[in-house]
C-alpha cells in the first residue's frame, strides 16, 4: 500500500491517477488536466520533453548509476563545471545529493562543521526567518518555521539553536547584534518563501544580511531548492546577493528526476581542505552525483539558456499580472505575484476547501494548502493555458 505525503491516510481523498503526460499537460483516465503546479515546482519544461528524454536514455544506454566513493564519471563532472560557469562569483565546490531536503542537511552540516574545523565550538546556532520552509528532514525541520508541517518537534521542547526573525531589517540587526559570536550561519529562501505560505519580500533584506554576515563572519545560505531557475523572475536569487552556500534542487533536472547540489564558494571549501582527515566533510548520499540525474540536469541547463527562459518567465509574470489586475474579493487577504508565481491569500482556509475538484472539473490540477491558493506553471505553457489557470482562480471567488 502506498503511504501518500502530507495526508491522513484515513480520510484523505482517492488521487488522481495519471496515465500520460505532455507540456503542461497530465493525462488521466477521465481526461486531460493543465498541472498549475509543475509538480511542487520542479518541472519547469514540461512533461515528456524529447531533450531531456534523450538525454536520460543516452546515458541509461552506458550505465545508469556509480557510486561518487572511489569513482567518477564524465556526467558529474560536466555538471559540476556547468554550475561553476554558471553560478556567480565564487560558487564553485559542487556536493551533490538525491532531494532537497537532503541538500540543505548538507549545507547545515558545512556551516556547522566549517566553525568546528576552525575550533569555534560554541559556533552551534543557525538565524532563519519565521515562517521558514527548508524541508522535512530533522535538522531542516528545525531550521524551519512551520508548525502546521512540523508540530512532531514539540515533542523535542525548544529549539535551543535556531532563532526565528521576520523579513524586517531592524529584526536582522538585532539578532545579529545579539548572538553572532554563537551564529554559524543565517539561512534563508530568497524572496519567495514557498510552503510558509508563497511570502515575497524586498532584496534589500537580504542585501543587508550579506553585509552583517560579512561584518560578523557568519556564513549566508540561500535554500534556493524552490526560488532557482527563474522562479522569482532572476535567474537566481544569488545573481543579485552571492550567498557563501548555495542549495539548488527542484528544477536542476528540470524536475525528471530527484538531485540536488550543494554549492559552496571557495571560502567554505577551504575550511574543509586539510591535511587533517578529521576536517573532511563526514556525508555521502548513495545517489548523489547520479549519471542519469546529472544528464537531465545538463539536457535542463541547456534548454533554460538556449530557449530564452528569463523571457519566458517574464512574460508569464506579464500575463499574470494583466489577468489578476482589479481582482479582489473580501474573503481574500491578498494577491501577492513574482516572477513564476501567484499566490491568493484567503482570511480563512475554509474558503479554499473544494477548490482542487473545482479546479478539476475546469481541467486544471491545482494543490492549495492552509489559506494559499497558488499557481507555478511550467515555463513552457502557452498564453490560453495560463489564462485558463487563472481564470480558474478567480472564477473560485465568484461562484
């Protein structure tokens, strides 16, 4: 039996079982639905796309998967050069792994053992933002904010390393001034916070966290696992502010297949480059650095550069914008759009239940959570695909 996420396996409703898929399009036995969602924001070129197709079965056809302990291969190796060309700056030092979640352990994990390397043990605390979503995993489940997703950590008391601080410059400066010299690092996603809630917020914020990071020596991750590939409308949140660890995940394979990398820059990776074998980096996934992942990722990075996605996205967010202008209804709190992404914010999550059978019945798979209503298409849908989300959305209000 298959234990679904996110549900009470009791009550939860029968899923929609999907026979086919195609651009933004999913196939079931009752017919054909545009996915709104991008499959939690990963498939960015669609379904069934012949480039990244090809590119999987190339290399299924010399081998489908080595370990990274002892071996290598040229996939991995092409990826971790792509991302070094591609990231900013000194974004350099590629860990890979197999999802997200397990991505940002990683960086975690750096950021910790980069001060224990250096003999500052009493570096063990970690700055994040309320309503933070970093994964499900013990420690990015303490690095987040969410007790609607993570409430099983009450059993544990309080978190003793992890301080919460609002998107609020004043907050930052405070908690900086308070406990840097106990900070190992501030996490955050840029911008966008996806599962907290699809929460938008100036660069600014974290234009000034780079400077107090800098003024304190404290290291700066972006969880960029949902915010990269052109999510907020930047390429990367870290073309605008370099963070020292980048997390990508997501969208890296154009959602094909599960990877992540961790990318530090060269100030981190030389914290770990010794002579000392207790200063190495003590983590290794099974998949990490998987052929077939790394081909679909470097089939993926091709397609986002050669297909002109920041125009795309742009124009998405254009369309976005011209669809939901005026839009309001009093039992919505707000409408909040960036880049790829729209977001309804009801007063009252009641307000939203049924919506995924409305939403169904019109052709579209939406996944509303708590008070959000949301839509991140994938780049590659076409102008009526989109008004047709859309217009779904606010044909919910008007009922």
């Amino acid at each position: 039996m298959i234990w679904y996420p996110y549900e009470q396996m009791k009550t939860m409703r029968e899923p929609y079982e999907i026979v086919g898929a195609e651009g933004v399009w999913l196939d079931t036995k009752e017919g054909r639905m545009i996915d709104s969602i991008s499959s939690w924001w990963s498939v960015i070129h669609g379904y069934r796309h012949p480039v990244l197709t090809e590119a999987i079965v190339k290399q299924a056809r010399q081998f489908s998967h080595v370990m990274l302990g002892g071996l290598t291969h040229e996939p991995v190796k092409r990826l971790a050069d792509k991302l070094a060309e591609w990231l900013p700056g000194d974004l350099d030092y590629c860990f890979f792994s197999d999802s997200g979640s397990v991505g940002v352990e990683v960086a975690l994990k750096m950021a910790l053992q980069y001060y224990i390397n250096r003999g500052e043990l009493q570096r063990t605390g970690i700055l994040s933002l309320t309503h933070a979503y970093h994964g499900d995993t013990f420690k990015t489940m303490e690095a987040g904010d969410d007790e609607d997703y993570h409430f099983i950590l009450e059993a544990c008391g309080e978190k003793k390393d992890v301080i919460h601080i609002p998107t609020e410059i004043p907050a930052l400066e405070e908690a900086f001034a308070r406990f840097h010299t106990k900070l190992n690092c501030l996490i955050v996603e840029p911008l966008l916070q996806g599962a907290g809630g699809m929460r938008m917020y100036d660069v600014s914020f974290l234009k000034r966290a780079r400077q107090l990071c800098d003024q304190y020596d404290v290291l700066l991750i972006f969880d960029e696992v949902a915010t990269g590939f052109g999510r907020t409308g930047n390429r990367f949140v870290a073309d605008l502010v370099q963070p020292d660890i980048l997390v990508l995940g997501k969208a890296l394979t154009g959602g094909y297949i599960g990877h992540a990398v961790t990318v530090a820059n060269r100030k981190v990776y030389e914290g770990f480059y010794s002579d000392n074998p207790d200063h190495a980096l003590m983590h290794g996934p099974t998949f990490m650095g998987n052929a077939l992942a790394c081909s679909a990722a470097l089939a993926s990075i091709e397609l986002f550069e050669t297909e002109r996605y920041m125009d795309k996205i742009a124009g998405i967010e254009e369309i976005t914008r011209q669809e939901m202008a005026g839009f309001s209804d009093p039992r919505i709190r707000e409408v909040r759009m960036m880049g790829g992404c729209v977001c309804v914010e009801v007063k009252d999550a009641k307000t939203l239940e049924g919506y995924q059978q409305f939403a169904r019945a019109r052709g579209v798979f939406s996944r509303p959570f708590l008070k959000y209503l949301y839509a991140m298409v994938p780049y590659v849908i076409r102008e009526e695909e989109l008004v047709c989300v859309l217009d779904c959305m606010k044909a919910w209000f008007r009922r």
